[in-house]
C-alpha cells in the first residue's frame, strides 16, 4: 500500500510541475506579446485584450492559410 501512495504523491507533484511550467510560459508569451506589440498593458481591459488576442488569431490563421495556398500552388505548377 505504500508503494501505492508514493506513486500517487509522484503523480500529484508531477501534475503540479506541469501545471507550474505551463503557467511560467503562459507568463513569458505575454510578456513577449506586450513587449513587441509595444502595450500599455497597465491601460489594457479584459475586453481589449480578447479582441486582441481573437485579432491576433485571426491574422495567424491568415498567414496560415496564405503559407499553406502559396505551398500547394508552388507543388502544382511545378509538376505541370
């Protein structure tokens, strides 16, 4: 039964270093976001950083889209 509970505390420091470094990244993205978009973030609201964040997601899945289609035309008039 002891072996049993010390894998079980194994997991639970586990899941909480995860949880510890996915917040340590969280925190480094936004920074880095902040930094290059050059935001007053101390000014920022809840609502202005979501239709920020949405925005942002929106032109990467552009970029995306344009990477993927200029991709594929080039594999296609290559082959032709």
């Amino acid at each position: 039964m002891s072996t049993i509970s010390k894998k079980l505390e194994q997991i639970e420091k586990l899941k909480r270093e995860l949880s510890e470094e996915k917040e340590k990244i969280e925190h480094a993205l936004g920074k880095e976001v902040i930094n290059q978009f050059e935001l007053d973030h101390a000014s920022l609201t809840k609502n202005e950083i979501r239709d920020f964040v949405k925005n942002l997601k929106d032109f990467y899945e552009l970029m995306n889209e344009d990477q993927t289609s200029g991709v594929s035309s080039t594999d296609s008039s290559s082959r032709g």
